[in-house]
C-alpha cells in the first residue's frame, strides 16, 4: 500500500549526446521517462512511498523501461500485454535558439488500450493520493473514459485526486484538451497547470497570481499550483496564494523539471507540510533535477534539505 | 540514369553495443538498413551504379536514413512524405546459444502507403536491372500492388528484374507469402532464395542443387540463385547449375550478408562476368561484409578483388 | 514472501573495457555483481520469487547496487548502514594465455558486521529456499556465525537450504575454508560445488560422478551439484547420479556462469521438476549467460526453453 | 546543374572529447570540414542546389571525406588522386581562458597539385555562383593559379563569383596573403571578409561600416559582407550599408560559424531576396550552427525560419 | 636533482561522465590525482623539474597510478608496497544548486604506513623546495609523524618548504586539523591556505588582507598566500601584502585548481620572479587548469605565457 | 643508464573501434607505437631498464608520445623539433578475409632528419644493448646514415648490438631494403628477422631453420632469430638451433606482436638466461601482448611466468 499511486505511459527515450543531431548521430543513448513515472520516483525520493501503473508491451523494450522505474524504488504494477508497441520519444536537447526538440513515436502503443477493469483499483483507493495528468486522456479514447474512471474510483475510495494538466501540442488541439480536460476537474483535487496552459488552452487571463486564483474559484480544487518555469510558481490553497521562486541552477537537462516538482510537492504535503513549505522542497528538486541528466530526479531528500536550508552545497570534501 | 534501381524500405537500426541486451543498455547504436538499400550499395562497390527509391518520413529520422545511403554513393529518388512513421528494428546480436534477435516497429510506415504513379517510372524503365524483395509486398497491401506494378513497368521497359525472396516470419504467414509471390514470379528474371525459404515456404524438396533446379524449371527465371549461410550457394542459370562455397569469415555482424552477397552478383554480371565469376564475387562480398558492423557492404572492389584472388588478405603494412 | 530468499554481499564491479588493462583504461564498466543476488535473478527469470538480503551503505554507491538488483525484479531486504565500505573488486577479462583476474577491494565493508538479529528472520522462514554461498563466511567472522545463525533458522522454519561451495582463494586458505564450511554441511540440504574445489579444498578424490557420490553419502544432503565448467556437472539426488553437458556458446562473459546454473536449478526444482530436467534448464541458463556482459543472467525462460528444446536459435527476423 | 558550385580542400578533423587535451585523450571524434563545403552545405539547407569541387587522394581517408559531404546532400565532382595525402587537423575546443586551438597537417595533399584542367570547368560555368576562399590560394602556388583560373573561367560563362577571405596566419603571412588575394579581387562580385582581416591584412582603418565603404569602393565588388564575430555583421550592396546583429546562442562548436554564414546568405540571395533579409537569414543560421557539433550547418530551414520568425524556438513537444 | 619534491597519496579517481551521477552511472572515468602530484605537475609545466614520493600498493592500481604521474614528465620515487589498498575517491561533478560532491574510499592504504625512514631523504635535502600538504598528516597517525620527520629533514638540508594547509572536513575535524598543523607551522617556510580555512579551523578573524597578516605575523612564515577561490589570492612575503585577481575562466573542473595555482607559484618563485609575478602565473595557471578535465594542470608555460599576457587566446588557426 | 636503448620513430596509431571502418568511424582510439619504443617496454616489463631515444616534434602530439612512454615506465631522450611532422598511421584491424590494414603517413616527420650528433652518444656507449630495425633506415636517407653511425658507436662502445629486419613494403622496395640493410649486417650482433623477409627480401631459401643457419653462417651474427608469426621462432647461437613453439593466444590485437617477443628475448639474455630459455619468455610475452589492445605489452614479469610455468591462467579469485 503506497501512499501515492500514478498512472500513465512511460517511454523509451531515445536522445543523440551531447548537442548532437537526431540527423546523424551514430549513438542515441537511452532512458525512460514518463510524466507519471516520473512523479511517482520525485515523490519516493521526497519521502513517499510510491506505485506506478501502467499497461506496457511483453518485449525487451517493455522491461526495461519498467526495470528502469523499479531500480529508483517504485513499485509496479504493470498490465503485461501482447499486443501494442512500446511508446517511444526521440530527443533532441539544445540551447538557444535552436532549442530542445522532441518527435513522438507513440501512436498505437500498448497503453492506449488499457481500461480500468484490468488494474486492481483497490490499489488506488487505499492510497492517499492518485495522480495522473493530462497527457493520459490524449493517448486515445480509451485512455479518455479509462483517466475518468480512475480518478472517480479514487474519489469513492476517499483518496485525493492530483492531476497535472500538462498540454502536448503534439497530441492534441487546445479545443480537444480543453472540452476533454475541463469535464475531469470536478473529480479533481490538487490542479498543476503552466501559466501558459491556463492562458492559451484553457483561454484565463491575467497574471500567474490571477490565474491560480480564478481556477480556484471557478472550479471546486482544493489546490492549484500555476507554474512559470524559471520565474518560480504559485500555490492557490484555501483562497490564498503563495508565491515561490524558482532557485537559480546549472541546467543540464530540463526535461522532467516540471515532474519532479509536482512529485516532490505531494510528497512534503503528504508528509504534513504547509503549502508554502512543500512548494519551496518542489522548487529546490526541480531545480536539482535540471542538474541531471535524464527524466528522472536522481537524488536524496538530503541533498534537498541542502539546498532548501542554504540554496546550494559547495564543494564538499 | 543508374544501372540498377531497387525500392524498399530502409529501417532506422538501433542496436546495443557489444552483446548487451536491450533490456538494459543504456545507448543503442544507430544505423540504417534495408535489404534494397544493401543490395544498391554493395552492387555500387562493386561497380555498377545505384539507384534508391523510397517513401520517406520528411523528419530528421528520414532524413539521417536517405542522408546515410547518400553517403555510400548511392543515388536517392524519394517520396517525403508528412505522413506515417520511420520504420525501426531493434537488433540485438549475440553468438550462440543466445542468437541474434531482431524486434520490428514498422508498422504504419511512411513507405507502406506508396504508390507506383508516386514515383518517375522511367528510371526504372531506363535502367539496366530493377530490384526489390520479398520484403516489400509483405509491408502492406498498398506495397503489394506497386510492387507489381513495378516489376510490370520494368519488364515493360526491356529492364531485367531481380528479386530476393527474403521470407520474414515476423512480418506475415509462409502462406500469405507463398501466395503474394508466387504471383510476382512470371514477371521476374533472377530470383534469389534461401534454401530455407524455398522449403518451408515454397514446399519444394531436395537439396539445394534440386531446389535451384525445380524452381528454375517451373517458373520462367532466368537465373535462379539459392543460399545456403556458410555453406555457400547454389547459381542456375541456363539450366547449368554451379556450386559456391563460401569463404571462412571471422564474424563480427551477419546482418546483411545475403545483400552483400546479391549486391555483388547483379554488378559482376552487369559487368558482363560469368555466373560461377559472379558468385565467387558475390561469395567474397559476403564473406568481407561479415567482419564489418552495420548492415551495409562498406568494402572497395579491390578488397574483393583480393579475397577471390587469394582467400584472404595477411597483415599488410 | 519470495520462493527463494538469498543472502550475501554483492559488490560494485569495475572493469575495463574490449581487454583493456586496468593499469592504463581510462574508463571502467560499472555493475553490480555477487553470487547470491545473481543467483536470486538467475531464479526469478526462471520463475521463482525471490528476495536477496544484505547489509549496504547508505551512500550512492549502496544506492546503485541495490537499485541494480532491484531492476532485475528483486525485493531487496536491506540493512542500511552509516559504518562500513561499499566493497567493491576490479575485474579484468581477457582470454588465454592472459586469463581472466579479479582483485578483490572488500575489506571493511557494511556486511561484515552483518548479524542475524539485524534482519527479519521470518523472511527466510517463510521462503521455500534459502540460499547463500562459502563467499559469505568468509568475509569476516561475524559472518561465519551470521551464516550458521541463518542456516539454522531456516532449518527450523522447514525451509529448504541450498548452498554453492564457491571457494576464493583471495579470500582464505583451502585449511580454512574447509573447516569453516564443512561445520555448516549438516545444516544445508542442497550442494554446489566445483569437483576442483572438492579435490583441492576438500580433499576428495576421484572423477565428478565419484565426487559427487561421496559427498552425498558423507553428509546429509539431499542434494548435491558437482560443477566441471565447460564439461557440464553432475548432480546426485537421491543416490542416483546424473550427468548434464554443458552447452556449446560464444563466451563474452564467463562471470556469473555458475550462478546462472544454480539459481535456474533452485527455480525449477521449486517448479517441480525433476533433477535432470532442472540440470537441462541450468546448463541452458549457463550458456546464455556466458553470451551476456556482466554478472546477471539477464534473459528470459522463453529464451532458456529455445535453447533447451532446440539447442540454440538461428537468426530471428 | 547546381545553383552554387563550391572548390576546395576538405580537411579529416580529429578532436578530443569534451574540453580533452590532445596531448592525454585516448578517442578521437572524427568529423570533415573545410570552407568551401561548409558553404556548400549551407546553402542546400538554405534552399540552393550545391556541388563541391576537389582533389582527394583514393584512400579510405578521402572517401570518408567525399562520403561525408554527399550525406548532407551536396552533390560531389573530385578527381581522385593517387598522389598527395589527405589533410588532416586537429581541433582543441576549449573555453577561456584557455581558447580553440587548431593543428594542421595539411602539407602535400592531394589537393595542392590540382589544376584547373583537371575539373569540368562547364559546371562552373552553368552554376549562378561560384565560390571559393582565401584558404585555397594559400595552399600552394599550384592552387594560386587554379584558384585564378577557376575565377576567370566563372566570369567568362556569366557566373556570379563569391570569396570569403578568410586570412589563417597558420598557413601564411599576411603580406603574402595581401598580395595573392588583392590580385584576386577583380575577379570577384561578392566578397566576404572579417573586419579583423580587413586591418590587419589588408590595412584598412575605421569601423565595420567604413570598411565595407571602402572595400566596396576600391574594388569593384557588388557585395561586400564585414563579418565581426559575436557582435554581427556589415552587408554593403549597391553602396548602402545594412547593419545585422547577431544572435544569442548557446555555443558548442563556433568552427564554421562563418560558413554558415556566407552559404545562407547565398542561398537567400540566390532565391531572390533583399540583402537585409538575406542577413537575417545569415546570421539565424550561423546562430544556430553555433548549437552544434562538427563543422557543418546540419540544420533545416524551417529551425532558420522559426529563429528569424521570433529570435529561438522554447521546447517544442 | 629536481627543483622540487613533493609527498603525499594520490587517489584512483573515479568519476561518473557529464553530471550524470554515482547511483547510475554505467561507466566511470579513471583518472589519478592528489595534492601533492598535482602541484609537482603544474611546477613542472610553469619550468621547475619535479619528484614525487609516495608509497604505493604494488598493483595494477598502484602502477597506474605512478604511470600517469610519470607520463606527466615527474620523476617518481616510490615505495612499493604488498599490503594496504590503492586509494579511491568517487567524483560526482554538477553544477549549482547540486554541487560537486566528492566520496573517500581511502582508508588503510598503502601510504598510511609510510614512515620518513622507507624514502631516501637525501632527495628532500638536495631540492630546492619540499611540498607536502595537510592531507597527508589527516590520513593516519604515522603519516603525523613522517610528515613532521620530512619537513625538519628538509630544514635541516636548507631545503624550503613549503605546504598547503588543504583542511578536508571529511578527513578529521577542524579541532584535530588545528592541533596538528599548527605544531608543523614552525617548519614550514611558505604556507598556503584557503581563507574559508584561517577562519573556521585556525579561529582567525577578519578580510583575507588581514588573515593574511595575522598568519604570517604570528608564526615565522616566509611567505603566505590566502587562497579566496574565484575571488584571487592574496599574498604576503616580508610584511608586504599582494592582491592577486582570479582570471574568468570556462569552468570544465574545478578540481585540482588550487594545486594549479600552487604549483605554478612555486615554479615561478623558483625560477626567480618576485611574488606580484608569480602569484600571476599562479592565476592564469589556475584558470586554465579550469578549462581542463581531470585533476592535473595539463597544460604548457606557453598557454600561462599567453593569458599572462593579454588575459586569453582567440581562437588560433 | 639503461641496460638497452633503442632508437627510432615512434607513431601516432589512429584507429576505429571495434571492427569498423575509416570509411566511417565516428571516433579512433589513440595509442602510440613504434617497434623501437614498443621493444623498450616490453624489455623493462621483463626485467632490463630502457632508454628511448627519437626526434620528435615540439607540439601536443609529440609530447602525447613521449608521454605515453614514459608512463610505461621508459626513460625517453628525446631531440624536439619545431620542423618536421608527427608520424601518424591509421589502423584499421579485422579478422579474416578481411585482414587487418595500415595506411602509413609518416612522411617529412621530425625524426626523418635525426643525426646521430643531436644525441648523447655515450648513452648508447653505456647500454649494455643497442636496439633498431629496418624500419628506422627505411624513413630517409639521413635516417640511413644515422642508424650505420649509431650502429658503429655502439660497436665501438662495446655494447652488443641488436636489429631487427622488420621489412615494410608500404615504405619501400625489397631490393632497396637488401642493399641498404645488408651493409649493416657487420655492425650487428643479434638479428631478428621474419621468415618471410629472409626469403622474400634476401632472397634465402630453405625451412626457418635453414634460413636461420644460413643467415649466422654467411654474416657474422652472434645470435639470428628467425621469427614464423602463429608458428613460433627459430634461435640461432653458436651454430645451434633451437625451436621455440608460439603458444595459443585468443588475439586481440596481433600489432607489437614482434617487439614484445625481441623485447623480452633481449631482457631475458641480459638477465643472464640462455637463449632456449629466453625463448620461452620472448613466445609467453608475445603471447600475452596479443590479448591487449595497443602496440604495447602493457604486462608484468609475473603474467609472463605464469605462462612459461603452466601455459596460461585460468580465472584467479
């Protein structure tokens, strides 16, 4: 029984090294990563205990991406299919201005045929938190009627209901996102959504403050957290808004910075912590997170005391 | 104006270094192959000129594929096409007992929509030679038609037509193969056919002298070649048979061997050599190709020239 | 509760790449690798449960080897400790005349304060096996009684005990070794052992089938595997001897062979099998692991079943 | 038939890894580069047809080189040579204070005896550009008459001429330079030179903009391009001045920034647009090679649109 | 005869590639480093001849080791040793907010058992200068007293010395550091120390002008130089204070940048430039070592040469 | 003093990894080798101490070099030149029919202009042994005269002088080869010559044995060894005739094969032992040198008995 279940689609990622091109590089290297996944292994490292399920093909590629979640301590609790590929993501990371790209390979995967009635839901409703997040519902229709059923069943189950609303423009339209996205939220209890997700899929006006502040208001959350990448992000909770920053960081990959954010945010509050203390332990993971290569946060509640009780450890030897 | 032209499919090939499993590498090395792309590239090594016509994602996967053969020499004419993937495989090599594994995604590739009227059917019709497998009518019932209809235009522009068998079990039923192209057989000159393949697919019997026979007896070929792995092959032409060994080979990746070995036989007879002169060639083509990785001929002629001439090449410096 | 619960340390390897020498690589291959946690993997891919305990440091390097197991699908019991190293050896593989060498660096690590009383002893109750190997008491004296204190437990709670000889002269004498393991014979119900160790540790004499004999009538064991390398091994059981040959394979790691037997042994005897069959199954284990980089028998019984109904696959496309 | 036809030496270039120190790395990377195919490549990314012009011994070194170039799509006309080695250099990349150093060893290429004869002077002749630079008349006397020849022979068939100046003070003085290129200069309708390279070699005085003033005026140029690094680039034509800024970037490899440079605003030019916003494109594409390793602009023109559309793309997924 | 001698352990380094981290790095990076090579190196580069002492495991690792050292032109003299381990350390190096994180493994080497009387100490007596630092007497209590018995073998033989305070928190504590080094302080002519090290281990108060005072006042110091990191050096020789500016540098590592600094100044005080002087060379020296991977200031007096001058090289071609 | 110098051009070895080609390798592995160098490691390995002595240029490639030998543990005097190249070749290994190549370029390098009066003759006065090979007199004719002036300083010096024949064709004709090398025959006390070159190139007949008599019959050699690669060598001494037995060696590298057999033989003499005796140590060394990847027997004394005494080491932990 884990405190935090997630749900979702974790894929192999394929990526040339070191500012290389997709177009000809002669090594990819490769991880796994997945929102979901990701935030269940943010959340472990941040004190919860976690479990990930997913639906995912029999194959080598398969495996290895569960192995993968299982080496960081998750718990899986895996849909073994025969039919359906392994989704794939290829990533290309760069700076400025050529900038990261990322192609999806993840059109009729395994996933996308997964329902409700093939998971243990009992699983989800003895934890204390479910979580999953907007990229699910874009998978397929399946996956659409499948996200709202878990997050019902949770909700019966008495277990808070978190979702990040993380919009794909590669998967779907802001209208399709919008019609399909916006029916959940009454299952809903801790929203995570970027400023501009909230703006230009979900069509709010105003600042980050005004926007956590009307998605509160309009809809029945508990909790909103409106993130701004590197301007730090804002925490709506019982009509008040908290600000945090983001800390300063030496990025080395960004992908999975938003996840281990969120991850950690549940973990500190599951742990009983404060709106304001929980989003300042997920802004100092994210910002470790950028320090790593990888989807994953790859590191120890104590490095992020570290950085949370001083902003950042020197040279220690 | 090339003096062969092939068409199929070439895969983007990831593959973990040094018999690792991909389970758990951590890089996949990246190549590209298809089976009319090798045999385009090895006939250009050994002298005749090359042609590839493809349908290709206009991604940077599609691009690095096209860019590849480029490379080796080989003359690109290619569909770009804003729909369908990339084909991958998964290949994992390994010596014995483990075995060599492959794991195909291709489906809903760019190529499987292609059409003959896509394409200038007058390079083909202007070439001297037009080749393609028993691949590329198994990759959808689109590719069937214009396969065929390839093989018509170029039997109907006086182009000789040469065709590897190729059976793929994991791409359809020996059934479903033996159906789809015993049909194309009238409209081929030189066919090219695994032992194996002419058995259990075919359901011919006997050794592979009586195989080459039969097959060259019932169908209208000009030339029949069947293959025997290390032990060599078996060349009909003219209802002559003649017998090649195969040349001992330090292994480093089979993959593509058979290519290697067509490639060089349609360019030694495009040059006007005998058939046994040709299969010596081709024999040699293979053996080098073995001790190279990837899927493709990286040789020069005189490296050929040297293994017929004696065998093999000592430490020369 | 696991079918197998194993117990030992498992060290952090590293090794030099392609026959470099440790006196001049520039990087070291990093895994993870000790004969209980392999055999413990070896079991599971074979179809049993199972659970490896230890005693680690509670620093990243601790965090890899159990996170490494873990990926295979281990539970991991594990005792964290703030004292002790993380051991680790140096493993230079080359072929003859140079032959393979290890340098042991594991002196004053975690587990060897390892007591029983620090673990949770049921676990090993209530598994159908426990398993552990001479490598483990001969870390320190605390481990001789830990082992003694384990084996008895386990006796007590009816579980079956399985034992691999696996004499280290780097470790200790033939003297000592000898009159440490053959005080813990009594308690094991199962034997492994090389005939080479049985001559030169032991002191017996004859050929493996005499070996083996011997043994079984000495002591009380149930069980007993004489191993002979690449000439296959010998299992006794029930006073009937029977002889197992050892698969012909492409060698790219010879680590963790031995485990690989044992653990597929252990797995299908629990499945029910008989001796021989179980020897069939671990002498196919074996093989493919030689095919493998790195300590673990990293594969699937799909892939032992191949090997073991047809002796090996053919490429496979 | 090619837009733009480029002539000049393409040098092997070996580099240490990641800030590495030639004298202690123990793995070269391995990439081609020089001037005139960088050129080349830039402006077939850019829009134009290319082909590349050379002399490359018959070696598996020189195919390399050949093989390189045609990847990225450029079409490729080299007399082979049994004669002359290939060039090579080697590349140290490093920050400040320590700086980029280059080695060559380019001394008795192939190249250095090549002779106008020696090429089909009619694809000069038929292209609407013929570029070349500085580079090539240093490499040798016989170059410095071919270089003049090939300049002549473009006038003579109504081909517009383009030359990047190019002063390397590896390869010669800069009064030796002064007089071979100033001799050069009517020959010539667009000329590219660093401001550097306008005072210290040429010895004219002022700002960028009075010293494309005043090259533009002396010499009977149409265009003449001031390249000044980081801070941008001057553009006279038709005896206005354009200003163009450069771009922030991320740099990972500045080599063939400057290539980058002149092959799209060729390419642009050649595709009919103004000066000012063939700058544009300009400088967006030498922005985004600096994100890129190796010397060669391996970008589309959709990421140069996106730059110049809003100054860098976000994470795109 | 060298200029300079140094004594101390150098460590295997391990180190995991570009950020990636402890817990799941595949592969190491080897490097060898320690104080008292990596100043015997950088002395060499900046012109004094140089010898290192040590006592080391008579291993591959051990060999590799003095191999590296040798390979940077020192001269070693070492005592072989058949027990105690090589010493390690792990390396994890990231950027902010993770930092460089630095794990020993180094106890009960080889050279904690070193005692002055195993060395031919006509070797101190003969240089010019003799170096050690406070690491070795943190290693063991032996080391206390080999350290003590070197620098007054020194004394005697008029050989300056010179030592670099290196406070290492995971070594000893700050009280043990204090009553251990300030006993050595009486033999000791030019010291070196990090002014985050005067303060919180020596008790000294005040802006580092003043700890350099206070320092050189108090005790009989010839020369003292206080370390600031990216702030610079100060250094005070006969009651005469010098500021000396960190260069901006590209950090690729910081590790080894103070031995650089060290190094350099000594050489340069050797070779006779007053201390304004070298503490520039020492700077510039720092900064590149910065540039450069690994430990050890691989660098020539000519790139020193160059930053001295004019604060940095452009790229040179 | 060393008890063998040698003299000689030491290369820079560029080579692509595992199996692959220069047509397409993305990186080559770096080494240094030369026949001089490689045969003074391999004789202090055995137990004789080495100087190398070469021209070599003033640049990171050079100084790569010398480095790499004198991490080996070679004392190295070295003439640096600011005129002349590195010598480079390109390595390209494969097993058969492949075979493994070597493009040479090694013209106009600094050591082609080596006079015997830029060294310290009296070094080779003080050996006890004087080491080079035909492939010194065959880079230029100034070389030519240099090796007859230091054969004859050594002659007269009274140190016993050793060659070997080491024939290339890539660097010049047998007949030039004869004439040039023959005349140095009388200077030279040990020879070691090929079997193939003594027929191919002097024009002997005969099996190894003959050739080996006929050899020490008609010149005045102390000592011929005739070396037959995988087949063993053939001593002669004092008109005796000993057989020396190559052992089996799984060949990882077959470069410096050669040298580390003379090398080892020419240790083992010094040392005192007979020739039949230092042949079994010349076969062992040359054996366990295949295993390693390099030019170089990066092995220790102790591996080397290990094989003379049992023929190989089976795995040791």
């Amino acid at each position: 029984m884990s405190d935090i279940v997630t749900f979702g689609e974790t894929m192999l990622r394929l990526s040339p090294p070191d500012g290389e091109r997709l177009e000809s590089a002669t090594e990819f290297e490769v991880h796994a990563g997945g929102a979901e996944s990701n935030v269940a292994i943010a959340a472990d490292r941040l004190g919860a205990t976690a479990t990930w399920l997913s639906k995912v093909p029999e194959t080598p590629l398969g495996r290895r991406v569960v192995g993968e979640i299982r080496r960081h301590g998750i718990e899986t609790d895996v849909v073994w299919s025969h039919r359906g590929r392994q989704g794939t993501y290829y990533l290309e990371q760069a700076g400025e201005p050529r900038g990261t790209n990322v192609i999806y390979d993840r059109e009729n995967t395994a996933i996308s045929t997964a329902e409700a009635r093939e998971f243990d839901i009992e699983r989800i409703q003895d934890a204390r938190v479910f979580f999953t997040t907007g990229i699910t519902p874009a998978l397929s229709s399946t996956l659409r009627e499948t996200t709202a059923n878990m997050l019902k069943a949770a909700r019966q189950g008495g277990t808070t209901t978190a979702f990040d609303f993380n919009y794909r423009n590669k998967l779907w339209s802001p209208d399709e996102a919008r019609e399909t996205l916006t029916r959940l939220f009454p299952g809903i209890d801790v929203l995570v959504i970027a400023a501009r997700d909230a703006r230009t899929v979900l069509g709010f006006e105003g600042d980050p403050r005004q926007l956590a502040h009307k998605l509160g208001s309009q809809y029945d959350f508990t909790t909103v957290i409106v993130t701004r990448g590197s301007e730090g992000a804002i925490g709506w909770h019982d009509s008040v808004v908290h600000d945090q920053e983001a800390y300063e960081t030496d990025t080395v990959s960004p992908i999975g910075t938003g996840d281990a954010f969120t991850g950690a945010f549940i973990a500190r509050r599951l742990h009983g912590e404060d709106v304001p203390t929980a989003l300042e332990y997920a802004a100092a993971t994210a910002a470790i997170k950028r320090t790593i290569p990888g989807d994953v946060a790859l590191l120890s509640k104590d490095e992020v005391d570290a950085v949370v009780k001083d902003g950042g450890t020197a040279l220690s030897r």
